[in-house]
C-alpha cells in the first residue's frame, strides 16, 4: 500500500503511531513470557535432596506487567543410586588371605633361616615326604600353585641335592620328582618343628574348634575350586 507525506522519508516505526508501540510492548512482554516459561520449566525438574525426592517448590513469573502465575512443583520420585559398599575386614577372601600370609611368615622361620628354603621349595619337600614320589603336574595339584612357580623349585632343590627328578617312563614329557638321602633327613627334621609352630598359631582355639576350622576350610576350598571350573 503506498505510504503518502511525511511516512514516506521517515521510519516505520516513527509512522506506527501509538497502536504499533503498543503492539511493541506486547511483542516484548511475550519474549518475556517464553523466556520465563523455559527458565521455569526448567525449574519444575525439582530441587534433588538426599531421601532421592524432589521437593516441593513454586515459580513465580515476574514480567514488566507484574507477576503473572505461581506455579506449584509436584514431587516425583528420583531413582538413588546404589553404591558398593566394601569393608576389608570384613571381606572373607581378604581375611583368609591375610591370615594366610601372617600364619606363612610364622612356619617360615622354621626353614627360611637356618636351611634358606622359600615356601614353594618347602611344600614341595612336604608333599614329597608325605606322598612319596609324584610328577610336576601332580604337585601342582596338590599344592595349588602355578606350574612355573613349581618348576623353579623343583629346579633348585636338585641343584642341592635334596630332589631327584627323572623323566617318566610312561610319558618322556613328564618329569617325576622324589626325595633324595639328603632331602629325606631335611624334611624329617623340620616337620616337627613345623608342627609346633602349628600348635602355637592355633593355640587359642580348643581342638573342638580347630576341627570345625578344618571342615570350614575344605568346604570353602570346595566351592572355591567349583566356582574355578568353566561354565557350560
């Protein structure tokens, strides 16, 4: 439509008039208002506290024309999230392997110092003077350590003269280890020693209460060895 007079060389918003700076105010107002929404719609996720509700609150709208609604939060119920709680002293495999390495360190003073045995060389001369001769592979069922660690020792009681490895005659790859003379006379020395060490690591238990220790053992052994076997 042509503009006629003075609108035509000046703005359009000079030409409005009152009506269009109405209008103006309008427009501002609602960009306040979306602006307000989207704050207080953010605002109606609710305040999270430590029960996992979210609390009552009210948004007020606040423009240039004053306040124009409250709005009521409704609670909703927020999900907690669970964390694992760990106590070490009260963790079983953490105990059993703890009282493992004190009870260790006590039976090594009967063989570490005066005869320079490590603990897998001594369970091997234990097994070996209990059982008599078996292969490597058995002694690492016995005694439930890996085959490398069994390996080295059998290696280093040879080297002393305390075991005697041969291959097996029904398996070249096999290795069968026995004790030799002197191996035989070490082991028979320090059993008895390792059996009053025993007595006294035990010695507040009465033999009632070593017995049940004993079962419990195998049966946590039990289910410990099933727990290792692969699924079906």
């Amino acid at each position: 439509m042509p503009v006629s007079g003075a609108c035509a060389t000046s703005s359009r918003a000079e030409c409005a008039g009152p009506s269009s700076s109405a209008n103006s105010d309008n427009e501002e107002g609602v960009g306040e208002d979306a602006s307000m929404t989207a704050a207080s719609s953010d605002s109606m996720q609710g305040t999270p506290s430590e029960d996992g509700w979210a609390r009552d609150t009210s948004t007020a709208l606040h423009t240039s024309h004053g306040t124009r609604a409250a709005l009521a939060i409704v609670p909703s119920p927020m999900k907690k999230a669970r964390t694992a709680s760990l106590t070490l002293d009260e963790f079983l495999p953490y105990r059993l392997s703890v009282a493992d390495n004190v009870v260790s360190q006590r039976i090594a003073r009967v063989y570490a110092a005066e005869d320079g045995l490590s603990t897998q060389e001594w369970r091997l001369i234990a097994v070996l003077g209990e059982d008599g001769e078996r292969s490597q592979l058995e002694l690492v069922r016995r005694t439930r350590m890996e085959k490398v660690p069994v390996s080295r020792a059998a290696r280093a009681l040879e080297e002393r003269g305390l075991v005697r490895r041969a291959t097996s005659q029904s398996d070249a790859r096999s290795r069968r280890l026995t004790l030799t003379a002197s191996g035989r006379r070490l082991y028979q020395r320090i059993a008895p020693a390792a059996l009053e060490a025993e007595a006294e690591v035990l010695a507040e238990l009465s033999p009632s209460e070593r017995e049940v220790l004993r079962s419990l053992l195998e049966r946590v052994e039990r289910a410990a060895i099933r727990a290792l076997k692969p699924g079906p």
